[in-house]
C-alpha cells in the first residue's frame, strides 16, 4: 500500500471512516472512477492513491473549491489519471468513456431533478456509491425520512441496492448511510 500524507485528505471529517467502508466492498484498482459533487475530492484521492483506480473525474460546481483542491497537490503535480471539472453535476457528459464507480455523497436535495440524475448516473457506471441527507439533516429531501424510504427511492434505478455503512455527522448529531447500488 502506498505511503499517503493524510493533510491531503482534511477537508471531509468523514471520509476516512467512509472509505473504510467502501474500500471493503469495492475494488478499485484499474477502475473508473466519477465523483458527483466531489468537493476537495478526499474519496476520490483516496480512490486514486490508495486503491489504485486508473482514472478519477471529480466534478464539482464551486470554483473555489476545485482551485482549493487543486492546490492540495504538491507543487500542483496532478496525477494524469486525475482531472476535476468545475461544472454542476447536472450538465457533466463524459466524453472518454463510461465510468466503472460513481460516488455521489450528499449531492442529491440539492439537485433539480434528482431522479433524471439518478437514471443517467446508472446508464454510464456499473456500481453507485450513494450517500444522501434524510428529513432533519441539512436541506434533506423531505420525502426521504429514513433508510427504508432511500432503499425504496434507489430500487426503483437499481436491481441490487445495500447499505453497507454509516458515519456520523457529528456537528448535527445524524448518521448517514453509504449505499452501494448496482
């Protein structure tokens, strides 16, 4: 396993305990990897450095956030299997290929229309990582009150759809639930 400065990985509180989880029940190595709404892009890194993905597209909405990330990198050294888009999640297409794992983490209440996101993330990656606010934690979608509500909602995209986690949100005392979708 790579050695890995973890100031790289800072700005998510989570995403250590959430690639614990996911690193469990996904192989990343030579993958494809998307991250919808990838903030400073801590799981997608980790995908890249650490689980040894070939290709990580991070896509994100806020310029500062993606200049922030971009940063991070020594001396900006960018890995080439590594590229960020500052655009919304939405209006993405993925020129190159399709994609072997999303990762859309609390993106979905802010979305338009979540569930015309939903059916193109299925249609260009095999497996879904998904994490999303219920009722009561941040936006939340109201109508999503709990998991069986989520498992409900991603069955109607997904034959296989499992939790395979939670973390906590600590600041607002909620537990979130990662869901792997295939």
């Amino acid at each position: 396993m790579p050695t890995i400065n973890n100031d790289l990985f800072v700005h998510n509180t989570r995403s250590q305990e959430q690639w614990r989880i996911i690193s469990k029940h996904i192989d990343f190595a030579d993958k494809r990897v998307v991250d919808y709404g990838c903030g400073y892009a801590d799981i997608l890194r980790r995908a890249l450095i650490i689980g040894g993905a070939k290709r990580c597209v991070g896509v994100d909405d806020d310029k500062h956030v993606i200049n922030g990330l971009l940063d991070r990198f020594p001396r900006g050294r960018v890995d080439p299997g590594f590229r960020v888009y500052n655009q919304a999640v939405e209006k993405f297409v993925n020129h190159d290929a399709d994609f072997d794992i999303a990762i859309c983490f609390a993106l979905l209440p802010y979305l338009d229309g979540p569930d015309d996101f939903l059916q193109n993330m299925k249609s260009t990656c095999g497996t879904a990582l998904i994490e999303c606010q219920y009722a009561g934690d941040g936006p939340g979608v109201e109508t999503l009150k709990d998991d069986d509500d989520m498992e409900e909602w991603l069955g109607c995209h997904w034959q296989h759809v499992e939790p395979i986690g939670k973390t906590l949100v600590t600041y607002r005392n909620k537990q979130r639930t990662i869901w792997l979708c295939r």
